[in-house]
C-alpha cells in the first residue's frame, strides 16, 4: 500500500497532473498576457491534446515541430543537462561540506586553522561565483565556445552560477555542523574512526554526518529542479541547442500558441521525471523519511 500511495503521490498527481495543469495555467496566463480572443483558449486545450496523442493535425500545424520531435529534443537534451547539473549540484554540496565540516572539527578540536582558512576561502570563492549572473556566465563561455561548448562545463556553469551551488553547500553544511554537536556524534569521535575530509566515505566521521544529513538533504535537491530546469532552458538559449528551451523561444517569437503548449508540456514533464527520481530515492532508502518530507 506504501508503494501505491508514493506512486498515486509522485507519478500520478506531481507528475501527470502536474504537466497537465501547470501547462494549462501558464499558457492562460499568457494568453491573458497578449489579450488572445476567447476562442482561443479551447483551441490550446485542444493543442495540448493533439501533442499528447501524437495526432497528425499537431505537425501539419506546426511544420519542422513535430511532437516526436519535441519529445525527442527533451529526452536528448534537457533532460540530460538537468541530471548532470543535479548530479554536479549534490557532488559540490557533498564535497563542500565535508571539507569544511572536518575543517571546523580540526580547527575547534586540534587547533588546525590552515584546513579552516583554506574551507573559507573555497566557500568565498564559490560565493563568489554565485553572485556572478547566470547570462553572464554563459555569455562568457558562448563567447570562448559557441555552440561546442562541452556539455559537463554548461552543468557545472548551472550550478555555480546563481546561487545554487552557494545554497546547496550552505544548507548541507550547517545541517551537518548541527549533527556534529550531537551526543551520538561526540561519542562517534572518541571511536579513532578517520575524518573522511575530501568525501563523507562510509565508516568516516564525515560520513556518519552526512548519513544523518542525508534524509533532509534529498528533499532539498528535489525542491531544486524546478531552478535547475529553469536554468538548462536559458543554456539551450544561449548555446542554441535544439533544446526545449529553443523550442520555446520560437513559439514566444511567433506567438504561435500551439508549439508553446507542447513545449511548456514536456518541459514540465521533465521538470516531473527529475524530481520523481529524486524522491524514489528517498522512497527506497529512507521510506519513514519520505512520509514525513510530504
């Protein structure tokens, strides 16, 4: 019954129904927004059902905007960047914060301040990146890469730039520092068990940290998907990828309702698919942990 009720929750209701009507909603708002007669509000509900069936009236409509090959642009572009960007995202937070753990603990503990410094100068550093604006960033590497820009280094520009690698850090790191003056902790310490400084392997005390961090640390990265897709589609812009994020630019462009529906569809569908995964890894390693997060 559990598995039922996560898949009702997750695939169901913040995935399908959250497509549909997120889609519905934000193409009235721009059909409001652009003062479309009324006759055109069923005809993008009768768009968003064309592009879900597949149906051959959606691509003599829109000819080079297939429905296959939106899908297709999705599932081979934007749907790989925003996993590498999450995956990058929980990488840098992951490595941050137990570096910088393990350095308090050094500097609070032993007296080393140069492991302390040298954490405060990285997170500086990646603060620093984070107050830099994401069109900038990516002008900047359109600039010295064009369309060949690699697509690990655009994850990575995702992440750094704008804050959410800065708030992913932040927010594992003091949520362990608060597991560090625990009871259970203190007495962790006294076992001679390694600090695992780069990376909270298992057996670490930077890993017995991060485990009780983890349960609130993946409902975090789910929240964040909505910013990292937001982030991907202006990538596809700037680097003119045949991304979603393109797709959607040209329906804006020639205010052609119909490619914005599908476009603004799968774009939330992938936007679903991420953050279903996310929250299946909490279903499956801490079940207890996914009830009380919803």
């Amino acid at each position: 019954m559990r598995f039922l009720r996560f898949l009702m929750r997750e695939f169901v209701m913040h995935g399908v129904v959250f497509a549909v009507v997120g889609t519905l909603a934000l193409t009235l708002l721009y059909l409001l927004s652009i003062g479309a007669p009324p006759s055109s509000y069923p005809e993008a509900g009768r768009s968003l059902w064309l592009m879900v069936t597949g149906a051959q009236d959606f691509q003599a409509a829109n000819p080079g905007f297939s429905a296959g090959r939106i899908i297709a642009s999705g599932a081979a572009i934007t749907l790989p960047l925003a996993l590498a960007s999450l995956f990058i995202l929980a990488v840098i937070a992951v490595c941050g914060a137990s570096f910088a753990t393990t350095a308090r603990y050094l500097a609070a503990r032993h007296g080393q301040r140069g492991v302390l410094a040298v954490s405060k100068l990285l997170g500086g550093l990646l603060g620093l990146l984070a107050a830099v604006p994401l069109f900038v960033g990516f002008w900047v590497l359109a600039n010295g890469f064009g369309s060949e820009a690699p697509f690990p280094l655009i994850a990575l520009a995702v992440v750094a730039l704008g804050g959410l690698g800065w708030d992913a850090l932040s927010f594992l790191m003091a949520d362990m520092e608060r597991q560090l003056n625990t009871t259970y902790s203190e007495v962790f310490s006294t076992l001679g068990a390694p600090l695992g400084q780069l990376f909270p392997l298992p057996g670490t005390m930077s890993g017995y940290l991060f485990s009780s961090s983890l349960p609130g640390f993946i409902p975090y990265l789910a929240g964040k998907v909505p910013a990292i897709i937001g982030a991907v589609t202006i990538a596809e812009i700037v680097f003119s990828f045949p991304g979603l994020g393109s797709t959607l630019l040209d329906a804006l462009l020639a205010s052609n309702t119909d490619l914005l529906v599908a476009s603004v569809f799968i774009l939330l569908c992938v936007n679903a698919v991420v953050a279903f995964i996310v929250k299946s890894i909490l279903f499956l390693v801490y079940p207890r942990w996914y009830e009380k997060a919803v």
